[in-house]
C-alpha cells in the first residue's frame, strides 16, 4: 500500500497538475487563434466581441445569475460552484501540503467553514442531479459525460470530507485517502479536454456561439428578429 | 486530405520537442548536474558529441553542394543547392541550440566576440561558427525573400550568391577542421586509434563524406514523406562522388595510422579497438561497396539505408573522438542520462519542423511547393465545424494539425517534467557495517578509521560506557550498530515509518494519537519521539540527548560529533598523556596499532588492495 500511496501522491499527482496547467494553456491559445481564423472566415465580420466578452464575463456575478430564468438550478449550481472553487484552493490542509511541497503558502479558510462549503457543494451536486432526472429535456440531453463529472465530483467531494474527518469514516483511512487523491488527480486530468474546460474558456463560448450566426451575412439578423430580440447579439 | 505520412511524422516531432522542452526548463532551473551524468571528469558527453560535433558535420552538405554545384559547375545537382543549404543552416542553429544546453554559464556565449584569446582552439571554433551561420543565413535569405513582397531585397541578396558562396565553402573548410584541432590539444585523453596530427585534415574529409551521404538522406526522406518521386538520377550520381570520397578517407586513415605504427593496436581486442572497427565498418567500409554497387544506386530504399548507416557511422565517429575515445584516459563511466536523449532528439526534431515549414511556405523546391499549396487551398474550403465539450471553433486542416500537435507537445511536456529528475543525484556511499566487536573498521570508501572498541570500552569505564556512545536502540534491541539508522556517509535518513506506526499504534483510530485532534494536522504540533520511545529506545547519553526528530544525521557527522568532544577533552588529560588526541590524525592514521592488529584479523581482498 505504501507503494502505491507514495506514487500517487507523487509523480502522478505531478503529472495531473501538469497535464491541467499545460492543457489549459493549450486550450485558451488554440481557442483565441481558432476564433480568430474563424473571425477572418466569417461573411459579417460586426461581431460586438468586447460587449459579449463582458456579458460572459457578467455571468461569474452571482447575483446576475440568479435573476436568471431558472433560479432554483442556478442556486444549486451557485452552492457546487462556491465549494468546488473555494475547497481546493484555501482549505488549510491543501495550504500547508502546498507549502510543505513549494512553500507558498496563502491565507485559509477556518476548518468549520470549509467543512460547510463542502456539505453545501455535496447538497448542490445533489440537488443538480435531481434537477437532471426531474426535467425531461435535460434528461434526454445528457450524456454519460454529464453524469460521471456530477459524480466524480460528489466521490471527490465526499472522500475530501471523510479524510478530514476521520471519525466519521465507515472505510480504512488509506482507502479513502487514495480515492480522494484519484478523485482529485481525475479532475485535473479531465479539466482541458471535457466540459470542464469551461473553468477557463467560459470567457470566450459567447464570442464562438456568436460567430456561428456570421457565417453567412444577415442569418443572425434574421434570427434576432424571429426572437423578437432585434438589434442585441444573439 | 493532408498527407497522412508528413502527419504522423510531424506529430511524433512534436512531442520528441515537448520532451525537450520539459526537460530544457528543469536544466535551467537546476543546472547540469541534475539534468546530465556528465561530471568533472567526463564534461563532454551526448551534447557536445552529437549536437555540436555532430551537427557541424551534418551540415557539411551545404558547402560540398555550393562546391560541386558553383565550382565543378555540375548543374544537374542544382535541385540539391537549396535544400542543403537549408539543412546547412539549421545544422549550424543546432550546434548554437546545443551549446545553449551545454555551457556551463550560456549567457557567456557572446564572449569570444569580444574577449579575444587568441590562442585557444575555442576562440578558432566559436568564430567560424558565427560568421558561417551569418554567411548560411545569407545564402538561404533568397530562398526565404524570392515569393515575398521585398523583391529588392531578394535581387540584392541573389546578386551576392556566388561571393558568399565562396566565402561560406572557404569558412567550412576551416571550422569542419578546427573542431578537429580541439581534439589535437588533448593527445592524453583521445584514444590513440583516433588520435592524429592529422585530425583537423582527417575531420575535413570525413565532413565531405558525411555531407554527401546527410544529402543523400535528406533528399530521400523528404521525397518519402511528401509522396513524391525520388530524384534518382541526382542521387545515384551523388552515390558514385560519395563512394569515391569515402574510399579516399579510409585509405587516408589507413596510411595514418601505418604512419603512426598504430595498425596492430585496431586488432588489439581492446572494446575501443572493436568500437573503432565498428565504426569503420559502418561509416566508411559498408558505405563504400553499398555505393559501387549499380543495383544499389537504381533502388532508393537502398540508397536511403545506405547513406542513413554512413551518417549514423560519422556521428558515431564524433561522438567516439570527443567523448568515449577519452574513458580509457579518465576512467570513468559515462551513459548519457534520458534526459541529455531527450535534448539532443528534441533539437533535432525542432530542426526537422522548421525545415518542413520552410519547405511548405517558401520555394526551397518550388515544383513541391506548388503542390502543397494546391493542397492547403482545398482543406481551407472545406465546412468548419464546432466543437461538442469546448465549443472552440475547429477547422480542416492545417487547424486539426495545430490541435494534435499541440496536444502532443503539452503531454510530452507533461510526461517530461514529472519525471525529470529535479535535483543533482546525491553522491553518497552506503556504510559498510562495521565488523566485530574487538577492532572496527568505520566508514568506507578510501578512508577508513580502525576503531578499538574494546580499548575504547576498557578505557572509558567499562560496561558502563556503552551509553556513552550507544544512544539509540532500535526497538528492543540493545547496542544497535550505528549504521543501522545512520545509513548514508554525506546524507540524512529517515528511520521512521509511518505505515508501520498506523499499524502498530492500533489503525485509524490511533491518529489522535501523535496528532491529536488539532486541525489542520500539521507536524509541529505531533508528538515527540521520546514521549513514546524513551523506554524501549532510548539511553541517557552525554552528546545526544533528544531524540525528537526522524532523520539521523549522516555517518560522518555521527561519527565526528560523536568521537571529537571526547577526544577534545581528553587530550588535555595528564595522565593520559595524548595530547594529539583532538586532532584528525589521531583517527585520520595510517599505521596505527589498530589498524596492524585489524589488517592481521581480515587481510585484505585483492581487488580492495588495488584501489589507489
């Protein structure tokens, strides 16, 4: 066991951060280049980039979001972004294997607050799963891609939890452990190739959707106008 | 469709590179020792044989082809000019690349330009270095400008061709044959095989050789991958050049080394005299029938493996002069480490994508380029398409190319930079343990120190003085060796196993343990090894009176703090009458009585005995 411990939490736990950090450098160049050749190929080349970048940019504001048409999704989707954005990045047990590991260090969260975002994530993840199964679009729309991210993301969540609080583990310490640092490496791994690239590309999907309706000169028009939304992008 | 060959090709070049560059920002970061096996006694190793020795020897196709094409004036290998050229020019960028790598201090590169030492073989070399990729860039900027809007620029360039031509075949001659003088100034290390007066002479007619068999090769891969058909007559006709150039050089060899009455030292059965004939044979003697023979030269396959054996035997060559040729001098072991592969390749596959852009963006073979460009302008046409998980806008094409590539490349760099060793091997010896209880041979390696331990006992009071030393036990144990638990002669180890522990502790449950229930767990709260151990482990020595961290100090350290402060005080003891006793001589000794008595009980192996 030790063996295999010592591994993951080394070169492989390396390499996941890597492959994220590289990945996601990667996707945000190929992104600006593609979106540029696709700028240069359109047939209406007015495309409002700044306003949409701001737009997108908007939507990070939670409560933007929440005027949005289906607010009890979104709150539960608000509950899982919180956790999963601010868990792994101040939790002070991450901190301190960070320093321990490259000695930066920053300040962290207090254990009875990141121990209540992480209940709220796992509820939100929850809740989102629900949501997926209640609604009929959404059901026939997912993919098997939708569902092992919503439960990756719960393993994850929940193995954290039982790590830090041993006492209420049902399962062996190094067990656990292992499955949240698998869980955790998973993510990484994941986060430049799946739908969870979105982590930072979410400031350009506005600027490519927007493109789409350039292709050919006048067809967002005409669809702005059919949505009775004339003279906004689409 | 993009052509499938140059894809995949051209793909697994993007990674070899990702690899580099992994491993090119972990030199940086950490220096040569971490990132090399080279060391003082062998510095040169992979990078200056193959990237600098071996790359200015490649390159020597550019001036033979200027030579034959602009002096002998043989048109018919004109279609050859700027692809050597070309290759010429990266070659040289290779050798800048790879000193980049391999000098100690890079940012002092520029210092032969001002810095004049004019007596150094280094100051030759790293002047025909400069003004010779100055003269290539010069050469290949018509090449570059000729489709450009800068038609000046490209008359005024072409009007200076053929004087930089000269001058360019004039400067080769000279560089190809001051790297052989850098050899001439060490006749100690270089093997006697490949030692010569006449190395600069001999490197200058092996760089011909070479660059005929590089043309050849370059020529015939390209045509493979750009499915285009071989240039067949040009190629044969260069075979024939190259197999009369090779058999000059080896009858140039032979009389040499006749010369030197060194001929028999070739079947001397020594591992150099077989790698020499090894060499030879896949360099020159292979080469030189395969040439001759016409079925050979009709056939490009055939052609193809040949001049890739000569060029693989002329690297080969370089790397023996300037590296292996010197272990039996230094003798010491040299392997280059992956990552010093990972560089040398990774220049190369860096050089082998820049020569296939510019081949696909400017007239290096201006038919070629037309059909690439007929190619490119129907992927353009084709319908774009989105996406499904990051709805990135994504081509045919050149654009899937830019997103395998790109994939590759980070994957490498991924792959490279975990498993990079980030720091320098640490030099350490594992201890020997000491044998006996009368006399104990300490340490190992080429200093021992003969320790009475008996005398010591008696000396120091008895069974009672054991403490005195001894103040660590392993579990259970009493008088534990102290190589036990200090296991490295320079470095620290730690004895403690957490696995263990959880398990004897009691599992999970015992966390609390040593941790108690603060959180974060961090390590300045656990606690102490004493607070366990003080019992089963401990015994109340003068010198180490804690025992509160996991690592134990390296042997050497052990021993000194151990055995100077009783030394020190006892020299100023009267009675004793020692008063040497604190210095290192009086451990740091040979011919001691111990060391008598100790050689009388275990005499030596033999091969210990021959160390120096």
């Amino acid at each position: 066991m030790g063996n295999v411990t010592h591994f993951v939490r080394g070169p492989l736990l390396v390499f996941a951060f890597m492959v994220f950090f590289l990945g996601i450098l990667r996707q945000v160049v190929v992104t600006v280049v593609e979106l540029w050749r696709a700028y240069e190929k359109a047939g209406d080349q007015h495309v409002p980039v700044s306003f949409l970048f701001k737009r997108s940019l908007g939507w990070i504001v939670p409560v933007n979001a929440l005027r949005g048409t289906r607010t009890f999704y979104t709150f539960a989707s608000l509950l899982f972004h919180a956790g999963m954005l601010l868990v792994p990045l101040f939790l002070a047990g991450h901190v301190e294997l960070i320093r321990k590991g490259i000695g930066l260090s920053w300040p962290t969260l207090p254990p009875g607050f990141s121990d209540g975002l992480t209940l709220a994530a796992l509820l939100g993840l929850a809740a989102l799963a629900f949501l997926r199964l209640a609604d009929r679009a959404s059901r026939t729309l997912g993919t098997f891609q939708d569902w092992f991210l919503l439960a990756l993301c719960f393993i994850a969540f929940l193995s954290g939890y039982w790590v830090a609080h041993p006492a209420s583990n049902p399962l062996p310490f190094t067990v656990i452990y292992l499955v949240h640092l698998l869980g955790a490496e998973l993510i990484l791994l994941l986060v430049p190739f799946t739908k969870l690239a979105h982590a930072a590309l979410f400031p350009f999907t506005r600027i490519s959707w927007e493109l789409g309706w350039h292709f050919v000169p006048g067809a967002g028009a005409k669809v702005r106008a059919s949505l009775g939304k004339a003279g906004e992008p689409v | 469709m993009e052509n499938r060959r140059i894809f995949v090709f051209k793909g697994i070049l993007w990674f070899i590179c990702g690899l580099a560059a992994a491993v090119a920002i972990l030199r940086y970061a950490f220096g040569l020792g971490a990132a090399t096996a080279l060391s003082d006694t062998t510095p040169w190793g992979l990078w200056v044989g193959f990237d600098v020795m071996g790359g200015v020897a490649l390159a020597a196709g550019g001036f033979v082809i200027a030579a034959i094409v602009h002096i002998f004036q043989k048109e018919r290998y004109h279609a050859a000019a700027r692809p050597a050229i070309l290759t010429a020019f990266l070659g040289y960028g290779a050798v800048a690349v790879g000193l980049l790598f391999d000098l100690g201090l890079p940012w002092h590169i520029w210092h032969p330009i001002i810095f004049w030492n004019i007596h150094s073989a280094l100051f030759e070399v790293a002047w025909c270095v400069m003004l010779y990729l100055t003269v290539l860039a010069l050469e290949l900027a018509p090449t570059i400008l000729e489709r450009t809007p800068f038609q000046r620029a490209y008359r005024f360039f072409s009007r200076l061709a053929l004087p930089i031509m000269i001058l360019g075949i004039m400067l080769s001659t000279l560089h190809q044959s001051s790297l052989g003088s850098l050899l001439l100034i060490m006749p100690f290390r270089v093997y006697p095989l490949w030692y010569s007066h006449l190395l600069p002479e001999l490197f200058f007619v092996s760089a011909i050789c070479l660059g005929l068999s590089m043309v050849m090769f370059e020529s015939s891969i390209t045509s493979w991958l750009y499915r285009r058909k071989p240039e067949l007559d040009m190629l044969s006709g260069l075979a024939k050049i190259a197999a009369w150039a090779l058999s000059f050089y080896l009858a140039f060899k032979l009389v040499d080394l006749f010369a030197q009455h060194k001929l028999g030292l070739m079947f001397a059965g020594t591992w150099e005299s077989k790698l020499f004939l090894f060499e030879m044979l896949i360099s020159t003697v292979l080469p030189i029938i395969l040439y001759s023979l016409p079925a050979v030269r009709r056939s490009p396959t055939a052609l193809w493996l040949t001049s890739l054996t000569s060029v693989l035997g002329f690297v080969l060559n370089r790397i023996d002069a300037s590296g292996i040729s010197q272990v039996w001098a230094t003798r010491s072991f040299y392997f280059p480490a992956w990552t010093e592969f990972a560089i040398s390749l990774g220049i190369v596959s860096a050089c082998g994508l820049v020569f296939f852009f510019i081949q696909e963006h400017f007239p290096v073979d201006p038919h070629e380029l037309e059909t690439i460009e007929r190619e490119r302008a129907t992927v353009e046409k084709s319908t774009p398409r989105f996406a499904p998980f990051t709805q990135v806008w994504l081509g045919e094409g050149w654009r899937k190319s830019l997103r395998v590539y790109s994939l590759l490349f980070v994957l490498a760099m991924a792959v490279g930079l975990t498993l990079a060793p980030k720091s320098e091997p640490a030099v350490d010896r594992p201890i020997q343990r000491a044998r006996g209880a009368d006399i104990l041979r300490v340490g190992d390696g080429p200093r021992y120190v003969y320790f009475d331990h008996k005398r010591h006992q008696d000396d120091n009071g008895g069974k009672q003085s054991c403490v005195l030393c001894h103040h660590l036990h392993m579990a259970g144990d009493v008088g534990t060796p102290c190589s036990e638990c200090h296991r490295g002669l320079y470095t620290p180890t730690n004895i403690f196993s957490h696995d263990r522990h959880v398990a004897r502790l009691g599992g999970d449950a015992s966390c609390v343990k040593c941790h108690g229930k603060r959180r974060p767990v961090d390590l300045a709260a656990v606690k102490k090894c004493s607070g366990c151990h003080e019992k089963d482990m401990m015994t109340k020595n003068p010198v180490v009176k804690v025992f509160d961290v996991r690592t134990a100090c390296s042997y050497k350290d052990a021993m000194h703090k151990m055995c100077i402060p009783c030394h020190a005080k006892k020299a100023s003891d009267p009675k004793l009458n020692k008063p040497n006793l604190g210095r290192c001589g009086a451990c740091h000794n040979s011919g001691t009585e111990s060391e008598k008595i100790y050689l009388a009980a275990f005499p030596p192996q033999p091969e210990e005995a021959a160390r120096p």
